[in-house]
C-alpha cells in the first residue's frame, strides 16, 4: 500500500492524524514560509513529488461478484507505472488520471478516497456524456487521424471538426487541471503530462500557478505544418504546449514538425545552446526533448522465467514444426498497416514457391481502442484478405496466415514473441511502437525457455526485424530491415532477406539490438526527462512573471528581476514636476489603430498632439517607418510637432515663425554683406562662403561625435606599427563605385577639389603632385599630371594622358582593401573626406585609407531641393551623413583638413632627414600626427571648438577684406635659392632607357625608384610604396644619378616605376 504523503508530514511534525477528505494543499507562494517562520525547517519536511497526469491511470478496476465492491490493481503493463523505476527511491510519485470503468456519483468520494489512500492515485470523474465526447469524439476522430496524416477530405474518411467536440475536449482538461490544483504544491512538485489528450491542460495550470513546474511528453507522431494547419484550433493547442517547460518528443522529425509550426503559425523561432533546442515564449525558455521511449526488461524477463510462458512457447513450436514462423502484433487500427502487411506476405508466397506449407504468419490483433466506420472497416478488410490467402496457399493441414483477434494473454505473446524467427512492424504511421523491443528481448531467452525449447545454454541468439520507416522506433534500431509499407513488393522482399540472411550476420544484428535496448529502457527514459525539466525549472524564481491574456490565450511574460511596471500614478507625477520633456510616439498602433484603413490621425487625435506641442516645456516627436511625405501631409495641421521619417532617416523639426524669420534673416544679411566685398574675381563667392561654413560646421560636428565612438587597435607586425582601420558599410539602397583607384598607380589622394567644368583637381600626399581627371567620372578615369609640388616648387612635369595606365587585360585594375557595389556591400576605411557634387547629384569619398576616390549617386529626392550650394551641402551631409552614423555605417562627412590616419611608418633612411615644417605641404599629416592615437574627449572638443573659430574667421572674412588671411596657393613662393639646380649633363651607361619604351606598353617591370639627396638639394623627399603581387612593400630608395638615363636634365623622376606593375598576370 502506499503511503499517503500528507501522513508523512504530519508525523515529523508531530500533530495527530486527520484522516478524511482529500487535502488542500496551500500553494499560494511565501504563506508557509512566513507561519513557519524557518525556511530550513520547513525545507527539512519536504520531499520531492512527481505529479503524473494520464488519460488513464495505471490500474485494473472490478468489481467483486459476491460482495459488490471495487477491486483495484496496479496494471504493471502500462508504461506510466514501470517509469517510477526511473526516479529515485526518496520521490514521491502520485497519479492523477481516470479510471477505464465508470463509477456510480455516488460511489465516486468513497473510491477517490481508497483510490488515494492505497495507491497514491487521484481519480477524474468525467461525466458520461463528456467523456464519450472528449475522449471517443474529439482524440480519436479529430487528433488521431490528424496526427496520423489523415485529413477528412470527404464525409466517407474521417470525421470533420465539431464543435461541440471540441468544446468537450476544453472540459475535460478543466476536470484534470481541478483535480491537479487540490493536491499541488506548486514551489515543489513536479507535473508531467503525457500524450495528445491533454494538450491544453498546461494552459490552466500555469495560469493558476505562473511558476509551475510543468513538462509534456507526446507519445503520438506529430504530423508536419502543412498538416496540421488545417486543424481549426491549431493555435490553441500551439500555446497550451508552449506553457509547459520541456516538451517531449518520441523522434527528432516530430520535434522539427512542432518547431516547424510554432514558427509559421506564431512566429516563434528556435535556438540551440549547448545540445539544447529552445523556444523564447514571451521571455520563457521552453525546451524541446527528443527521448525514444523504451520497455520494462525486468518485467519482461520475469514473465519468460514462468513456467506457463516456456510450457507455452513448447506447444508453439509442436504446433509449427519444420516451418518458420512469422510474429505481427498490433492493434486494429487503420494506421497499423495490418491488411498491407498481409498483401506482402501473400506476394512472397506468390514469388517465392518455396515457402509455400514452410512458412506462417501468426497475427496478433488486439482490440480496437476506438470505434467508428473506419476501424470496421479495416477490421472486415484484414478477415477479408487473410481468409483469401489461406484458401488459395492452404490445405487441410496447413494455414499460412494464423489470424488470433482475441484477447492473449502475457504468457503467450512472449511465447510467440520467443519462437518466431521474424517480426514485422509494418505500419503507415505510428508514435513509437515498443514490439519489435520485446521481440528482441524474448529472442535472448532465459535458462527454463531454453530448456524447454531445447536451446543449449549461451549458444548464439538470433532475431530479424522488418520494420517501417514511418514507425518511430526505426531510427533507434540501425540494424532492422527499413521498408515503405506502401510498396508491397519491397516489403514481401525484405521478409525474404530476413528469413534467408546468414545466422552470422543475424547474430550481429540481434546483439547490437539488445545491447541498445537493454541499456535504453523506460527508466532510462523517465530519469533522463526529468533531469531536463529540472534543469529547465531552475530560473523560475530568479524572473518576475506576469499573466497576460484571455481563456486559452493566456501566457506568462517573464522578465528581468530588476524590472518594474511603470504605472500611470508615476507617469502623471513626473510629466507635472519636470520642466524639460521629451515626448516620442510611434504612428501605427499608438497614433492610428495598427489595422486601420485611414492611415491620417483623427481629429482628437490631432487636438491632442497640438496640446502638447503648444507646451512650451514639450518636444514632441512621432516615429515612424513611413516615409516622410506621407507623414507630412498627416501630420501638416501639427504645427510644432517633430517628424522622424523611416526609422530616423529623415529628421523634421517645425520652428516657430519667429524662429524661421530670424533665420532668414541671418542668412540674407550674411550673403548681402559678402557680396559688397566679393567683387575681385580671386576671392570665394558668398554662397561658396556660406557652403563652406555649414559644410565645415557639420562635417566637424560628425567627426567629433565619431571620435567619441570609434576605437583602434595597435597591431605588431614585424618593427612596423599599423593602426587597424575598421572597415564600414552604407546605407542599403545606394551604389558605390570607385572612380580613381590610386594603389596601381603610386597616388596616394589626400585632398579633391571639384572645379566648375566638374573634373578633379586631386593632391597627391605621397609625392606632392596635383592631378587633374576629366568628366565624366567613371572607372576608367585616367589622371593627368597638371602640377608640382603644393608649395609651387619645380621638379615635376605635366605628365602625359597615356600614361594612365590599364593592366593587360584592358580593364581597369581594382586594388586596396576596398569593395565596390550596392552600398550594403561596399567596404570604406575610416579615413576619408566626403564632397558634395550638386551638378551629378553625388558624394565623392576621398577613401584615403584605400588610396581610391569614390563616388556615391544619391537618390533624386536627396538633391531635390537646390536652393542654393549651401543648402543641398547642409541637407545632403547632415540629413544622410548623420542617419548613416547613427545606423552605425560609419559615413562622417568631413572636407576638413584635421582627420589624419595612421599609415605604415618606414623608417628614413640615413640620407633623408626629418623634413621642415615650412616646407611640408599643409594637406600631408606630420609625423607626430602619424603616430597621434584615438583623440580624448577634450581633444575632441578642443578641435570642435578650433574649426568652429575657423569657420567664424572665414565668414568675418568675407565681410571685412582686412581680416582675410591669403590662402596657401596665394602666397608667395620660397627664393629660388631653395629650388632644385641644374643636373649637370652626365649620362652613364644606360640599363634601360625610358624614351625607348613605347608608351603603349601595359606591362612595366618593377623598377628602383630613385629620390634627390636631401643634402644636396633640400628637396622635399617622401618615401614611395609600391605594390606587387596585391602587397604594399617598402621601396628602397637611392640618391639621384644624373648620369642614369632614367633621370633627365628636370630631375625628373620616373614615373612608370611609380606604377608598381610586374611583368605577367
């Protein structure tokens, strides 16, 4: 008898036994703990539980001929009874189910009683009419043949939903959540549901206890998505599965069908985590198990050492001497596949002669566990078949088909199981299916089968299966023989093979069957699922929980232990005591309703944006998705209300009209009063004037902001020390394509001007030179040499057109660490400058990182509004330049002169020395700028507030002509003394002679460049890279011969080395 767990406490506990009705137990969290007063006491009395609901609970029910009372036994076939052996002696464990007779109402407490006194067992009494309903009606012909497969296309297959069915199906998961909710304790017991019939049972609990320990194993198939979305109430039974903690499933393709749904029917998607499949449920992590169910060996075992099981199996193998035989057991079921079965055996018999009066098939049919037309008629089909194949392969003593659709006892299905040389599964769909387990444990016999089968002790054991793949138990068992129960010629072949296959290889596959499932059996199963769920139950009390929802929607939100709902109270208080405040709304869903037809705001709506606009203390803004044409005509009656456009991507903030007034104002003043002194033709224009300014403003403003952000990374490679330059994407929707690439041709751009005609006037940081490139830009964009060095001195040329050079394939080469395309794939460096192009409506990147300049077409509405050169600059570097620095894009928009890159630092060699200040280009970095790290954040601001001055200085500038400083390449150049002299005649023996070489050439071969002496000169000398094989290598640089017929009477030093090229591809 068991013991009730009520008695238990109160005998540690010291207080007289109450027996009586059924126990209340208090569940409500933190009342037992404060009555007691000491958490370790009361822990002390706790012992762990282990509630398991069933449809049916595990006993046998009579009742007694002569004394007209209730007889109860436990039923130690049944799985829910043999999974105790899986949890440990210490754990209580109670049943809650119903019984498989009805009981009298009056009769029903005084069972319950005996019920829960002697066995541990809490009875559901379910109204007849309910019962028959629930249980007949909605499992058995609404969720068996749907998880079957099995779809009610017409009236003859299947059964369509019923309402009213499913409506009993909802009262009677409410009976079992009752019956639960008077013995939990929901802080310490464990609840384990199982199988299809209670699927929305975890609904109820966990909406009467949010922290309840819940886990549901399905033992049915799961059918696939496109399946299962026909069902009417899929979404219900979805979320009352998703309020356990750990689902279980018999086979992995079930847990996949689940997960499957849960994501196309409630958008939920899985994570793995360490061997673990999850599903985030409203901040609830519901775990997925997939665990084969396996058999009671013991039981097993025990059942072949009786004496009735071997006197048994000894008459069977009288009766079928000098044949084979053939086991099949299985209910009478559509699903079990027993009349397709028969067809195989008959066209084996048919194909095979040799087997005909040798071979029988003996089939078990057990009783049908539900009723309807189509159970009769699989039933009227398998008679059907078996008596035609006996009557055409039969004789008078002989019957190929042995049809047994009676009741059999234990003793005799192990019997069978034990002499039986095969057994086939061959159903079309089925959850699990445990015989071809027991099979495999009755072939390994025991020592009184032995005996009485005449089978010499520890001699080789043998079994062959012959199983469906739509079974679950065919993954686990790798040495079966897998068939398509539909192709009835395969299958009768696999009984062939099975039969004629050599007993070495059906002693292999028999040993490595056994060995799985001995080791594999139901406690393995039961302890390793509740493992699980502890391990899922862990965090329960470490997260807030909160339950939302009506009726079977319910769920429980779970959140952060710091989190706190904030209440309208709160709300009010700090909205009347702040002087400052900031108001963002999002548009569909809290403006407008989420599904409404008229997207514009309604009028009361409006009434209340404009009163909280008209607050001088409010800034007011609505988010939203939508662009920003449409929000403007909505919104247009809000007169100060701030738009947010595409997620942020445009920004509009309405001022009042004194504020757009004296706005115009200021800038009609500042452009009158630049005019008056813009009438030489070598100053800038006022609308120049005013571009620069704002250009320059926002450009420092995005440039100090990212400072703040960005973050590099010293690398040691060999001597040299590189900053790491962290590579950023654009905005998705723009192109980019690099239209001079300077890595193939020893340019290394720091500065770009766009002249009036649109070409590029580009300053070369590495060799002081200005190039020139012609409109349109484009890939092929070719450079030409238009000037010296920035400071105006001597010793470079105009260069020649052809010598852009292409590669041999005639194309443009592609160099750097640069990617071009759509702008979600384009690759930049985090050193450039950007140019704003109003004639092309474009951005032009100097990438000085890549050594590239690339140009970016915007769309027509980011250049529509050309009021003037100031405002597309402002609005095309702080409307687009900002959205993409707060997308995290890293586009900062900066012509400034400040931003410097660290690059690879060559040491001079012994005959460059440090250059002078006064003599270095202004655009080129110093060397304490190179080796300059991340700037602080007061450097930042003091450079913020330096270009700021500059700015201001500039405009001052342009009013009053005496406050002009002259600009760089209006100044005077340094004495001739300081130029280069003239290169005596020498020539020396030549290696090779440039004016040879045709100037077609596309493949020049790697030569020594060759540099002034700094001593003799005072020459500004920088050092060169060049490039080869895609790598940038330092380039050992000679003094000058003027001898050498490479250098020419301008001390002019090649440019064809400066490509970088190498003979070949």
């Amino acid at each position: 008898m068991c013991k009730h767990f009520g008695f238990g406490f109160w005998d540690v506990l010291d207080i007289p036994q109450t027996p009586g009705a059924l126990p209340t137990v208090i569940t409500d969290p933190g009342i037992i703990a404060d009555l007691d007063g000491d958490s370790d006491g009361s822990s002390s009395v706790c012992r762990e539980r282990i509630i398991i609901v069933a449809n049916m609970l595990p006993l046998h029910a009579q009742r007694d001929a002569e004394t007209a009372k209730w007889c109860f036994s436990w039923d130690e076939d049944l799985l829910l009874l043999q999974s105790k052996d899986g949890f440990s002696p210490e754990t209580e464990v109670m049943y809650v189910g119903s019984l498989k007779v009805e009981v009298d109402p009056t009769e029903q407490e005084e069972i319950a009683q005996i019920l829960f006194d002697n066995f541990n067992c809490v009875p559901t009494f379910i109204p007849t009419e309910i019962q028959k309903d629930f249980y007949h009606g909605f499992c058995k012909q609404q969720i068996w043949p749907l998880f079957h497969y099995m779809l009610p296309m017409c009236p003859d297959h299947g059964d369509r939903f019923d309402q009213l069915l499913w409506k009993a199906y909802v009262s009677a998961n409410k009976i079992f959540a009752e019956k639960v909710m008077e013995v939990i304790n929901a802080e310490e017991d464990y609840v384990w549901i199982h199988d299809y019939h209670l699927m929305i049972l975890p609904t109820f609990l966990r909406k009467r206890f949010n922290r309840v320990k819940l886990g549901f194993f399905l033992h049915s198939p799961f059918p696939s998505s496109e399946i299962y979305r026909t069902l009417p109430v899929r979404d219900e039974i979805l979320k009352g599965l998703l309020n356990c903690d750990l689902i279980g499933f018999q086979t992995f393709d079930y847990a996949r069908h689940f997960l499957s749904c849960c994501s196309r029917m409630l958008g939920l998607n899985y994570e793995s985590k360490r061997g673990h499949i999850g599903l985030d449920y409203f901040g609830r992590m519901v775990y997925i198990k997939i665990m084969p169910v396996g058999i009671h060996i013991g039981r097993l075992e025990s059942v072949l050492n009786q004496s009735s099981t071997s006197l048994r199996a000894k008459e069977i193998q009288e009766q079928f001497k000098g044949k084979k035989v053939i086991i099949g057991i299985d209910d009478m079921d559509i699903f079990k596949g027993i009349s397709l079965k028969l067809l195989a055996f008959e066209h084996l018999l048919h194909e095979h002669k040799e087997f005909q009066g040798q071979l029988v098939l003996v089939q078990i049919v057990n009783p049908a566990r539900s009723s309807g037309k189509d159970v009769r008629e699989a039933k009227r089909e398998t008679y059907l078949t078996a008596k035609k194949i006996n009557n055409h392969y039969g004789s008078s003593n002989y019957e190929p088909v042995i049809l047994i659709d009676r009741p059999v006892a234990r003793d005799e299905k192990t019997a069978y199981y034990a002499v039986a040389e095969c057994c086939i599964v061959n159903a079309v769909r089925d959850g699990m299916n445990l015989v071809p387990y027991k099979y495999i444990v009755c072939r390994q016999g025991s020592l009184e089968m032995d005996d009485a089968m005449g089978i010499k002790k520890d001699s080789p054991r043998t079994s062959m299966l012959v199983v469906s793949e739509f079974v679950g138990c065919s993954p686990s068992l790798s040495g079966a023989i897998r068939v398509n129960p539909w192709d009835i010629d395969s299958v009768a072949e696999a009984m062939n093979l099975a039969l004629t296959m050599p007993d070495s290889e059906k002693q292999l596959r028999h040993g490595k069957h056994y060995r799985y499932v001995s080791t594999h059996d139901v406690a393995y199963w039961a302890r390793s699922f509740m493992q699980d769920l502890e391990r899922a139950c862990k965090d329960h009390y470490s997260k807030r929980c909160g339950g939302i929802g009506l009726g079977l929607g319910f769920r429980v939100i779970s959140l952060s232990p710091n989190f706190r709902k904030l209440s309208i109270d709160h709300i009010v208080s700090e909205y009347k005591r702040t002087h400052r405040r900031a108001i963002f709304l999002d548009y569909d869903g809290t403006v407008v309703p989420q599904s409404s037809i008229c997207k514009s705001p309604s009028a009361d709506v409006v009434t209340v944006l404009n009163t909280l606009c008209n607050d001088s203390r409010n800034t007011v803004f609505i988010v939203s998705g939508r662009g920003r044409g449409s929000l403007s005509e909505w919104l247009s009656q809000c007169e100060r209300l701030g738009i947010a456009a595409e997620h942020g991507y445009f920004v509009s903030k309405k001022m009042t009209p004194i504020g757009r007034n004296v706005l115009v104002l200021a800038l009609t003043l500042l452009v009158l009063f630049g005019g008056f002194s813009s009438a030489q033709a070598t100053y800038p224009s006022p609308a120049k004037i005013v571009s620069g300014f704002l250009s320059n403003a926002v450009s420092v403003l995005m440039k100090w902001l990212w400072s703040l952000k960005a973050t590099t990374k010293q690398v040691r490679i060999s001597d040299e020390s590189i900053t790491g330059r962290p590579m950023m994407k654009f905005e998705s929707g723009y192109n980019v394509e690099t239209v001079f690439d300077g890595s193939k041709l020893g340019i290394e751009p720091h500065s770009v001007e766009v002249l009036p005609s649109g070409e590029l006037l580009v300053l070369d940081s590495a060799n002081s030179n200005l190039y020139k490139i012609s409109s349109p830009l484009s890939q092929y964009s070719r450079p030409k040499l238009v000037a010296g060095s920035a400071e105006g001195y001597s010793g470079h040329v105009d260069g020649k057109q052809e010598r852009g050079y292409n590669n041999s394939g005639g194309k443009w080469s592609r160099g750097g660490g640069h990617a071009d395309g759509p702008s979600e794939d384009a690759k930049f460096s985090n050193d450039f400058d950007v140019i704003y192009i109003g004639s092309s409506c474009s951005l032009l990147v100097i990438d000085r990182g890549n050594q590239a300049i690339r140009e970016i077409q915007l769309h027509f509405d980011d250049c529509a509004y050309q009021y003037g050169s100031g405002f597309p600059l402002a609005a095309g570097f702080f409307g687009y330049m900002l959205a993409l620095l707060q997308r995290r894009v890293g586009t900062i928009v900066s012509p400034s002169d400040d931003e410097t890159t660290s690059k690879l630092i060559i040491p001079p060699t012994t005959y460059q020395k440090s250059m002078k200040s006064s003599v270095r280009p202004p655009l080129i970095p110093t060397e304490g700028e190179q080796e300059q790290q991340e700037e602080t954040f007061f450097g930042s601001i003091g450079r913020l507030l330096v270009s700021t001055g500059s700015s201001v200085t500039e405009i001052l500038g342009s009013t009053f002509p005496g406050f002009r400083k002259k600009p760089l390449r209006w100044r005077e150049p340094p004495s001739i003394e300081t130029r280069t002299p003239t290169p005596p005649a020498a020539a020396a023996a030549a290696l090779h002679s440039e004016t040879a070489a045709s100037p077609s050439v596309s493949i020049i071969a790697p030569q020594t460049y060759y540099e002034q002496s700094y001593e003799k000169t005072n020459e500004i000398v920088f050092g060169a890279v060049q490039e080869q094989d895609g790598r940038g290598e330092t380039v050992v640089i000679k003094p000058l011969d003027h001898g050498h017929p490479i250098g020419n009477s301008r001390s002019i030093r090649s440019r064809i080395s400066s490509m970088g090229y190498t003979h070949g591809y």
